[in-house]
C-alpha cells in the first residue's frame, strides 16, 4: 500500500500537463482559424465588398459551429477528468506508471503536431515575402489598408535606391551611338549605378556626385565629424558650390583675415557657418569694425571662439554690454578682455553672476580686483564655482596667500586641488615653503604653478625630478 501511495505522490509532483483525445478538440478552432487566416493571403479576391461578407459568414459558422460542440468538449472533459481520477485513486502502483506514460506519450504527440503546424506557416511566410529589415524605406505614395492587401507584397516600405524599370521597346536607342558622350540627341539606357543614391545616412555616399562636397574634401574639411551634427548633411547637399561656399570661403578670407591653412580646420567645427546668410555675416564683421576691432583681433575671435560669426549682432551687443557694466571696464578694456577669451560672449550670465558674487562676498575680492582678473585671466570666469572656490581655500587657509597675490597671477585660482597639494606639501617637507613677498627664497604664485613638473623640482625645489616623481607615488 505505501508503494502504491509513494508511485501516486511522485505521479502528482513530476507528471507534466496531460492532453487527452477530447482536450486537443479544443485546439481545433484556433487551427482552422490559423490555416484559414494564411490560406487568405494568397487568394485574390473580387472585390472588398465580397472578401469582408466572407469573412464574416466564416466567422459565424465556427462561432455556431463551437456553441453547438462546447456541450458535448466539456461532457467529454469532465468525463475524462472523472475516469482518470478514478484510476489514479484506485489504481496500484504499476497501473498509476503506466498512466504517467500514456499520459507523456501523448503530451509528445500533441507537442510535435503543434510544431509541425507552426513550422509549415513559417515556410509558407518565407516563401511569400521577405521580412522588411534596414534596407527599407517608408514609401508615402503607397499606404494600403489592411482590407485592400491581397498578397504579402502590398506594405508602406519599399527597398532603398529601387529605381522603376524602363523598357526601351519602340526603338528609342536605335539611333544612338554609345561610344559618344551622352546628350538629348545621343541618348543612353538609364544606368543606376552612375547616379548617386536616393537615400543615404550619411552624405558621404555623394561625394563622387556632389561638387560641394568635392570642394569642401579639397580644403581639408572632415566630413565624418561634420555628419556628426545631426541634419547638416542634407544642408550641405543643397548648397551652391559658387555662391554658398566659393564665394564665402574667399570672403573669410581676405575680409576677417583668416589665414588659409585654417579654412579647413574651421569648416569641420563650424560647419553651420556656410549655412548663414551674407547680409548676416557682413554686418557681424561690420559690428565688430564699428567698435575699433583690429583685422588681427577679429580674425583671433573667428577662429578661436568658432561660432562668433554665427551669433547675432543684436545678442553680441547685448552681451558686451552686460560684461562692461558687470566688471565696470573701459571700451579698450573690455576689447582685450574678449581677444582673450572670446568664449565670454557666449557663456553663461548666471554662472559668470554667481561666480563673482562667491569671490566678492565669500572670499573678499573688491570690484577693482575683479576687474584685474578679468583682464589678466578672463578664463577664470569660465570655471565651475565649487572648483574655484575650493582652490581658493587652500592658497589662502593652508598656504597663507594673500588676495593680492593672488589677484597678481590668479591662473593659480584654476588650478587643481591636487596639484596644489602635491607641490606644497613637497616644498613644506624640504623646509623651502616660503611664499612671502620680499624676503629671502621666496616662492611666486608664477613659478609655484609653472606648468613643468621638471622646472618645479630642478627649478624652485632644486631637487632631483625622480624625488619629486618619487614623492608623489608616496603620497
């Protein structure tokens, strides 16, 4: 008796689900729908009208057709549910295994047929119509409606650089001499592979076609940085070559005075500037000449800050006058503060704001210090605040420098926190951390920050730079 019991327990734990005769009826209707549903795709029909009135008497017969078996699949499941129960509750422990595999056996038959099913309709897609993939493209002049579609074929997509196929059949090249260039009276037949593609990601595909392209490749413009701007590839197809980059390209030349070895370089990082139009750009040169800017100055800021030309002059007036009554400066002042960094027109009013507030109010800097470090190191302006901030406090709290020192040579404000401690905590145990002015062996800001690690330790240390290298591994 307990083996029996033991050979039902591992019946009831392991035996997979079980699909008896009855129970695979259940399939059936989703079957034939299936089958029904792939052998409509194939079969033309007369009219709309017809396909859809069929559609719907075939529905309502398998709709009749599953209410009229549903009594009959459900007194056929209970009563195999009964009987299995039945056997399962006094069957011994043989008759309870060979059940379990009756029971497999079926699972397995049922499993291959539903495989064998979906295998056939698979092929039957195969061979109908390839699956769309990255080789096609939306086709706005064919949208069918799912009613309308009598094959496989009918979609919104059609392959990339598909051409229509002309016939020549009434004898349009009969006269034609192919050995002659082609022309209006010495037609060829269309070949597709001398034309530039329909469609592309990238322009690059149409520099055999497109003279813009070819001109722009001449002067050393590097076109895969260029199409990383989104959409500037499509613009620049469109331009004329004489007018939109001939004619410009010479005009930044012998009116900015851009020198011509930069042409190129500047083109790849301001593509945008062939997009602009030459009003605009000649009354941006014209601001910047009404206000007293060299040839020198405003070839610096057009290369140096790579969209100037691209900014309206509206917003560069606007802006230059904010930094003039921010930092309280002169009109040559704020001249050399911009050659400078040309990059102020541009950034930020907040943070520029925020920082100088921080420096005023925070570390003491009165309005002329801050107006001697915007002239000396306008970069500092363009610098996080925390990082600033953070510099700040250790020249001042743990090296003891003074604001006036610092507003004397403030590029030590950009410095790194690290650097900074690397050098005088260097300097501090060699007993050479001096950085008071006028007294023997002092330290500058200048040489302190020189860029060389070498010059600092052979230099101002008078160390060894493998000591220096040495000590920085340490610490």
């Amino acid at each position: 008796m307990s083996q029996a019991f033991g050979h039902q327990l591992l019946l009831l734990r392991f035996r997979r689900p079980s699909f008896s005769p009855s129970s695979t009826a259940l399939f059936c209707p989703l079957f034939r729908a299936t089958a029904a549903a792939f052998a409509t795709v194939g079969a033309k029909k007369e009219s709309t009208a017809q396909h859809q009135d069929e559609q719907q008497q075939k529905q309502a017969q398998e709709v009749q057709q599953q209410q009229q078996q549903q009594p009959l699949k459900n007194a056929k499941l209970q009563m195999g549910n009964n009987r299995r129960t039945a056997r399962l509750t006094h069957a011994d422990g043989d008759s309870a295994d060979q059940l379990a595999r009756e029971d497999w056996a079926h699972f397995e038959i049922v499993e291959r047929q539903l495989d064998e099913l979906l295998e056939h309709h698979a092929d039957k897609l195969d061979e109908e119509g390839d699956v769309l993939g990255v080789d096609m493209v939306a086709d706005p002049l064919n949208e069918p409606d799912l009613s309308e579609m009598e094959t496989g074929d009918e979609t919104a997509s059609r392959p990339i650089n598909r051409f229509r196929p002309i016939l020549y059949t009434e004898g349009e090249l009969d006269k034609s001499d192919l050995g002659q260039p082609p022309s209006r009276e010495n037609p060829h037949p269309f070949d597709p592979s001398t034309l530039p593609p329909t469609h592309s990601r990238n322009p690059t595909p149409y520099a055999n076609h497109s003279p813009t392209l070819q001109m722009l490749l001449e002067l050393g413009v590097n076109l895969f940085e260029v199409c990383q701007a989104p959409k500037i590839g499509r613009a620049l197809l469109r331009l004329d070559p004489e007018r939109d980059v001939k004619a410009k390209i010479f005009w930044l030349v012998k009116r900015c005075g851009v020198p011509e070895a930069d042409i190129g370089p500047y083109l790849t990082r301001n593509p945008y500037f062939l997009l602009q139009s030459f009003d605009d750009l000649k009354a941006r040169l014209d601001y910047l000449q009404f206000h007293r800017f060299s040839r020198q100055q405003i070839a610096k800021l057009v290369v140096e800050y790579r969209y100037w030309l691209n900014i309206p002059q509206e917003r560069i007036d606007a802006r230059l006058g904010w930094l003039q009554r921010q930092f309280h400066l002169r009109a040559d002042e704020l001249r050399l503060a911009i050659v400078k960094e040309p990059r102020l027109i541009q950034f930020g009013v907040g943070p520029i704001q925020g920082l100088i507030l921080a420096l005023n109010q925070t570390c003491g800097f009165s309005q002329q210090c801050l107006q001697q470090i915007v002239l000396k190191d306008p970069r500092v302006f363009l610098s996080e605040k925390p990082h600033v901030l953070t510099s700040y406090n250790y020249l001042a709290y743990v090296m003891r420098i003074t604001n006036e020192q610092i507003v004397a040579f403030p590029l030590a404000l950009r410095c790194p926190l690290s650097a900074l401690r690397r050098r005088h905590e260097f300097l501090f145990r060699l007993r050479k951390a001096n950085y008071v002015p006028e007294t023997a062996d002092h330290i500058t800001l200048e040489q302190f920050c020189h860029p060389s690690d070498r010059f600092f330790a052979e230099e101002i240390a008078r160390t060894p730079i493998a000591d220096f290298n040495r000590f920085i591994k340490i610490v």
